[in-house]
C-alpha cells in the first residue's frame, strides 16, 4: 500500500453547506478505518489536504468519489515517497 497527498480546490457554495454533516461523516469513517490519516481544510484558500492509504491513484479518486462535496472538488493526487512527522515518531522518553 502506497501513501498519497491529494490536494482539493473548492469554492465555498450553500449546496455545500447542507452536505458538510454527510460529507464529515464519511471522512470521519475514512480516518476511523486509517484510510485517511490526515485531513486539513483552509476556507482562506479554500483548499483541503487529505494524506491517505490507497494502492493506487485510481483507487484514491475511487475512495474520495463517495463523497457528497466530490463534484464541487478540483483533485490533484500524488504519490509520495516519503512522510515524516512528530506523529510518526516514538513517544519521548520521560524518567520519572
């Protein structure tokens, strides 16, 4: 299984809004199943940054497909090599 960064233009709409509950609910699904393990939205730039789990970017266009915001969405999907972070460290070690 590879590791994808996708990043998605939108532009803010009311038809959206009365998605977002059902659209939060699946994405909360795709994070609770570690599809997805991280999620970001700016309304500033209107942009989402998803990193997710998927075998290909087929498959990931397939996942996110299930959307109901999908088709307001403008995807751009990209393999990575690598990802890094705090997260995906060793807690620190603290003597008591």
């Amino acid at each position: 299984m590879s590791k994808f960064l996708v990043t998605v233009q939108f532009t803010w709409s009311d038809e959206m809004a009365l998605k977002l509950e059902e659209h939060r609910t699946y994405i909360n699904s795709l994070i609770e199943e570690q599809i997805i393990e991280h999620y970001a939205v700016s309304m500033e730039v209107q942009q989402v940054w998803i990193t997710i789990n998927a075998d290909s970017k087929k498959e990931v266009e397939e996942v996110l497909s299930v959307s109901p915001l999908y088709k307001y969405w403008k995807l751009e999907v990209w393999e990575l090599v690598l990802w890094d972070g705090l997260s995906y460290r060793l807690p620190a070690l603290q003597l008591n």
